[in-house]
C-alpha cells in the first residue's frame, strides 16, 4: 500500500506522489469523514483509490476530489460504500475510471475519464448520482448491472462502443445525457 487508513477518521490526504505500489495507492477501510485530494496516483497493482465498507461498519462521508490517476486496473473503487462524494478526479489509461460495488447513496460527479473498459461502472449499487462525468474511450461508457435507482444525468460519453449500458437494473433515471461517436 501507499497510504491505508484503517478505522481512521477525519484525516487529509493530499498533494502525494503514489506510484508503483503493490497493492493499493490509497487504501480507506472502515475510515469516515476524510479528504483524499489533490495527489497523482498511477501504476499501483489493483486500485489507484480503493473505499471499502463490510457491514455494520462502513467507508463512509469521505471526499476524493481532484485527484489524477493513471495506468492501474482501476482508478477509484467505492465497495461496500455509503455517502461518499467522488469529484473532479481525472483517470487515464485503466480498465475502469470509477468502480462502485455494492455502493449506496453515492455522488459521483464532474469527473474526467478515458480508458479501456469502463467509465463509470455500476455493481449491485444502489441509489447514487452520476453527474455531469465526461466518459471516453472505453467499451462502456457507463455501465449498470445489478444496480437499482441510480440517477445518471448530464453525463458526456463519446468514443465508445457503447454509450451508457444498463443491465438487470431496475429504476433508474437517464436524463440529458449526451452519447455521440459511438
């Protein structure tokens, strides 16, 4: 790992270099209320940022905001996630840009993200806000599977193979989405 908080509150990562780990970039487990902002993450093993929450206690209030990540499997992971905001980051080069599984009441917005496979990609989560994220690049732009009463609106996805894919997903709410060269 680069940076792991576990059980840890009310902390401030920013303006890092974290590069080339073996695990995670930075690594919240069961942490609240911190602020992951400002730091260029890149070519760390699986997850530039990774949130994760099990039950009955939770990653949750945390806000990543203007970070640049690149080259990683995944740049940010919300799993197991409540009430997080994830916005402005700008992620290159990865698999997926931004990853939520089994996430709930989540805001994802103004985010930057070209790739590989996906941009914004949806498991089995409920009950977020995808806004205004500009998607590129990928095979889906924005993908939901699974996930139940999201709200995905003003998004701009271009260049994919598929715009925005839904999937086994009941009560969501598209709205004013621009999709084009796909």
């Amino acid at each position: 790992y680069g940076v792991r908080l576990y059980s840890t509150d009310d902390c401030q990562i920013s303006l890092n270099d974290i590069q080339g780990n073996t695990q995670e970039g930075a690594s919240l487990l069961n942490s609240n209320h911190n602020y992951i902002g400002e730091n260029t993450l890149g070519h760390n093993t699986q997850f530039d940022i990774h949130a994760v929450g099990y039950p009955g206690s939770n990653s949750s209030y945390n806000y990543i905001f203007g970070n640049r990540c690149n080259g990683t499997a995944i740049s940010i992971c919300l799993d197991g996630c409540t009430w997080n905001i994830v916005q402005g980051n700008r992620g290159t080069g990865n698999n997926d840009g931004i990853y939520l599984y089994r996430a709930e009441n989540n805001y994802i917005e103004n985010n930057e993200l070209a790739g590989l496979i996906k941009g914004v990609n949806l498991f089995s989560s409920a009950n977020n806000t995808i806004l205004n994220n500009l998607c590129s690049e990928y095979q889906s732009g924005v993908f939901l599977s699974g996930s139940h009463r999201n709200n995905i609106t003003g998004n701009d996805v271009s260049g994919c193979i598929q715009g925005i894919s839904v999937q086994m997903s009941d009560g969501n709410e598209l709205f004013e989405n621009r999709c084009h060269d796909n």
